[in-house]
C-alpha cells in the first residue's frame, strides 16, 4: 500500500513530470503547463488512485482516470477563478490575471477537454466510467452556477449552503474515489460506500477550507486572506452568523456587507466570533467527518488497506481520530 | 435518403424539440436552451447524419453523435462570442450579451459536457469515437487560439490562415461527416474521404463566410455586416488585400486600421475591390469546393446516395455544380 505523499511523487512524476500538452500554439498550452506544474495538493487524483488501489495494484486505467480527474479540477479552477475575479491560486497570479481573460477561458476549455481524453482511454467499463464522470462534471457545473446564485439572493439557508457545497466540491472528491474504486473491481455497494465516505469528507473539507479562508494565515493559504469576507462571500460563517445574530449583530453585519475598507476582514472575524458560528463552523467540520469515517467503517476491505485513506482525510481535516 | 431539409427537420424535432437540460439551476440552463431554441443552420449534425445514412439507415448512434456535435459548436460559439466580444449571434443577443460574462463561462462549459453526455452514449466503436471526437474538439480550439493570435500579429501568411480556419472550422464539419460514417459502418478509406470532402468543404465555407461578413446583407446574416472590417480581423480579404496591395493601398489599409469611425467599413471594401482581393476570395471558395467535390466523387457509394451531400454542399457554397 502506498502513503498519501508517495501517490502523490508517483502522479507528480508520471502525469505533472510528463504533461501531454504540445509545445504549439504556446498561447493555450503556456498557461495550462502553468497551472498545473504550481502544485496544488493532487488531493482528487490520489483519492483515485487509493480507490483503486484499495482492491488491488494502481492500474493503468486509474492512472488515466487519475490524470483526468486533476485536469478536470483545474478547468474548473480556471474559470471559477475567473468568475470568482480571483487575482491569486496556488500563492500565484491566476491564469487570467497573468495571461487575460481570453486566455483563461479558451485554456480551461483546452483542459477539460484534456480530461476527456484521458478518461476515454479507460478500457474497464469504459460506458460506466464516462457515465460517472459525465454526472460528476454536470454537477459541479451546477454547484458554481448555484454558488454564483446565492451571491444575489438574501435568503440563501444552511441546507441550500450544505447542497450548493456538495455539487460544487464534494462530488468530484466522491467521484474520484469511486471511478478509482471502480476501476479495481469493487462491488456497486462499496463504490456507493467510497462515494459516501468521499462526499461527506468533502463537504467537511470544503466547511474547513471557510474556515481557514477566514481565520487562516495568508502565507499558508496560497491565497487571500479574508479573501470570502471582502468578496460577501456566503460561507458557512456568514450564513451561521446571520442565523444566529441578535438584530443589533445583525444590523452590524449588514452594515460591514456595504463596506470595502481594510477593517472589513477583522470586523467581520469579531462577529463571526460573538455569535459562535466560528465554533458552529468546527462542529459541522466535526458532523461531517464523523459521517466520512463512518462509511469509510463500512467499506469491506480490510482495516489494513483502508489506513491510507483514514491517513489523508485524517490529514486533510486536521482532526485526531 | 433524406435530403438536408428533412433531416434538419427530424433533427429539430427529436433534439431541439426536448432538450436535455434540466429545470434547475435556471441561469445555468436557461441560456443554454435560448442559444439553441434561436436555430442556426444545424449544418453539423446534419452532416454527421447525412455520412451516417450514406451507408444505410440512420442510426441511434447517429442521432447521439449529431446531438453531441450540435452541443459542441454551441459551446465554441458561446466562448467564442466572448472572446470576440461579439454582440449578435443567430440574429440575437449572445449570450454573453444577454445574461452576463459568467453566464456566458459557465454555459459554454455545461454545454460542452452534455455534449460529451451525448458522444458517450454511442454503442459502436465508443473508444475510436471518442479519439476522433476528442481530436476535433482539441483542434476546434487550437484554431481558436491561432484567430486570437493572428489579431497582434503583423506577419500572418495566406497559408498560416488557411491552416487556422482548417482547425477553427473545417475540422468540426470534417469530423461530423467521419463520425457518422463510422458509425454507419463505413471503411476506414472511406470515412477518410468524406473528412477530406469535409474538410475542404468548411474551408470553401469559411472563405465564404470571410466574403459574405464584408459584402452580404446584415438582415441574411444574423450579425453585424462588416463585424470582421471593424474588429480589424485578419480575414482572407485583409491579408490578401495587404499581399497584393501597392505602396499606396497598403498605406490606405495601414491607416484605416488605425480608425474606427463609420466610413471604415466602406472604406475597407474599396479596398478589397481596389486590389482584387475580393475577387481573390471568391476564386480559393472555387478552389477548395472542387477539391470537396473531387473527394466526395471518390467516395465509393452509388452516386445516388451521395445526392444529398452534394445538394448540401452546392446549397452552401451557393455554386452551381
């Protein structure tokens, strides 16, 4: 069984060492080299790689799945990011703001196409794989346009959050891990279970990422600081906050949503911090890795083989199982 | 056989008539409906249903393959818009236009994946499929690329743009017709012919296109007259106006270049008429339709069953065979 950090060298060597894209028209493939050679942490595709290897040897069709699941997730970060009018990814300028816009849209096209091709090369199932994906992609798609919703409405609930977070973020984690799963054989009813487990550590990594984005420190971010705050972002936080706020905190909130000075990321924090949605924010972190583990639990593999993925979300959560 | 009108008749009714798309989100979906409820030619998945039915029956395969293509062009045309800040298509708002940049993203983006719902749906050779679809799909935006390219380029040959347009354009409606060959069981000689008829064909129908943007009637062409003139593009007539141009045309063109008043655009067809480019144009749309028609006479089915793809090209070119 390989670690989460040797999955890791393996895919950097065999898929970022190695990219496919060619040398011509350098305008498109420049910046999708870029982007993908800044790191990032490779989290979805070792998911699929550990689902796979959870039933047998990493084979040649998880490695391909492996490489279509990372560019299919930096397609998606090159246009959210866009969307998002995000200057920073990964500590470094975003695509756009390096290469324009232009640029930023026709290379996250160019690599999501990239991602199909790696996935057509599946020859395990192949209709079933595609299948799978093709959900997946549709509804992360869906998750951002949802995201992109709740920027103008004022009513936006805990549940819609939790549902918007799930397609945005967690299917692809969930996807990745059962396409892997898939892909070494498993049985629909652990695939269904991996995906569970996947979804679940998704939501709580995605509730933790609000977290962090708020009382995170900048260097560790490879982003912003305070960046969902000065953007009125509806995080977690600030849904919470709103729920729970007497009517003066409430008012307070209102009042920091129509600034835009530098006091806005500290003021915002305090109140985050008074009406407890800081603390609330950890607990969801806490419910929903517990429901992670616990399908994790139920997948029927030994414990041994499962210790790689306890290992990551572990890591990924921060939490002390 | 069919003839072009019928199939894009049974074309509209069994796709257009019940799109895909979902209810919800509707700023996702919405202008995804309202792009392709607006018409267009449905050249595309026509041909891949005309190369289909050259070889028997039209197939369910088809009918995938020719949703899947029409979904794609839809997805290039929704990010091309944007890249070429284009205000009309179809006669209409773009999308962009319409509903905003981000809407315009992420409906390309949605768009193209339920194209890839469709393309992996065939049954018959789905690998050999999806290699050749996701071939074209890689060049569509290279091409792409190459366009947005040429515009700070000074030095683009005749050739460099025949190149480009092969790719922005050709290679889609080559692709459609190869496609549906395959999936009608064609050999391998002969689906190589109808992309060579297709390919030759587009280029014909984009040199076409250049001629018709400068010299047709705005009301026929669903977009502004002269779009190419005033975005300064580097057409089939510009290049080779400036190829052939004298010391003082070019110094004409140079200057008009720089301008963006109204009388550009007449100024500009003076231009082309002064030095024979538009003459120019109208004989490489000759030249690369009798290539077209010479590869679709190899073509080894009855000349009847090739009726149909004639009748397309002629009607398209608007050339008397």
């Amino acid at each position: 069984m390989n670690s989460f950090s040797q999955l890791v060298k393996q895919f950097e060597d065999r898929f970022v060492g190695a990219l496919p894209f060619p040398g011509q028209p350098s305008n498109l493939y420049d910046p999708c080299r870029y982007l993908l050679q800044l790191g990032g942490k490779r989290i979805r595709p070792v998911l699929c790689l550990m689902g796979n290897e959870l039933f047998g040897e990493v084979n040649q069709d998880a490695w391909h799945a492996a490489a279509a699941i990372e560019l299919f997730h930096n397609f998606t970060l090159i246009h959210d990011d866009i969307m998002d009018k995000a200057p920073l990814r990964r500590g470094n300028p975003t695509i756009h703001a390096k290469y324009g816009m232009t640029a930023g849209i026709l290379c996250g096209d160019i690599t999501c196409i990239y991602a199909y091709q790696y996935i057509s090369q599946v020859k395990m199932e192949l209709p079933l794989v595609l299948k799978t994906f093709n959900r997946i992609a549709v509804e992360v798609c869906e998750g951002q346009q949802l995201d992109m919703d709740f920027e103008s409405r004022n009513d936006v609930t805990i549940d819609e959050y939790i549902h918007m977070i799930t397609l945005k973020t967690s299917v692809l984690l969930a996807g990745s891990l059962k396409i892997g799963a898939m892909l070494g054989g498993a049985t629909e009813g652990n695939a269904d279970k991996l995906y569970e487990f996947g979804k679940n550590l998704g939501i709580a990594f995605q509730l933790q990422d609000d977290y962090l984005d708020a009382f995170g420190a900048s260097d560790k971010l490879g982003k912003q600081q305070g960046g969902d705050i000065k953007a009125n972002k509806k995080t977690y936080l600030l849904l919470k906050a709103w729920e729970t706020a007497s009517a003066h905190q409430r008012a307070g909130i209102t009042d920091w949503l129509q600034k835009d000075t530098h006091d806005k990321v500290p003021a915002m924090l305090s109140l985050f911090n008074e009406t407890g949605s800081d603390t609330a924010c950890r607990e969801a972190v806490n419910y929903y890795s517990q429901k992670a583990f616990d399908s994790l639990e139920d997948v029927a593999v030994t414990a041994k083989r499962k210790q790689p993925l306890y290992e990551l979300a572990t890591y990924l959560l921060q939490r002390e199982k």
